[in-house]
C-alpha cells in the first residue's frame, strides 16, 4: 500500500484505488474480516460518496502497531 501522509495527524492515509478497488467501503469490511486490520474509507466523509482512498489511525502502542504491519502483509489476498 502506497502511503499518503499527512503533516500534523495520527492518521495517514492509503490508495487503494491503485490495485482496482472500486469500493472502499467493502474493502474496509473485507479488511477487518479477513486481515484483522480496521480503516475507515475515505469516501464516509465525502457527500458526492464514491471511493477513495482508506484512512488508518497510528495513535496505538508501538506493539499494536507492530502486529498491524504483519497482518497487513497479507493484505493481496483481498486485492481485486
């Protein structure tokens, strides 16, 4: 996952739309589901909806954090 990185935040941000995935919402689910990591898609905040790119949060301890990294090492197995 390509990165995004926003200055002054606990969140930072990943496209998605790179690996033709079409539909954030759906990917945070299947994400959770079956990776074990949560992120909120992008689109939640916008009025027009659509799909863009999934935010993660990195306020957590430095194990947790840890243990995210891993699982998302997994995550082309939920890639389109």
């Amino acid at each position: 996952l390509r990165p995004i990185m926003p200055e002054g935040t606990f969140f930072m941000l990943a496209d998605v739309q790179q690996f033709g995935v079409d539909d954030d919402r759906s990917f945070c689910r299947r994400l959770i589901e079956e990776v074990g990591v949560a992120a909120i898609p992008c689109s939640a905040f916008l009025q027009s909806g659509g799909s863009g790119p999934i935010r993660f949060a990195f306020c957590h301890g430095e194990n947790m954090l840890r243990e995210a990294i891993r699982r998302l090492e997994s995550v082309h197995k939920i890639l389109p």
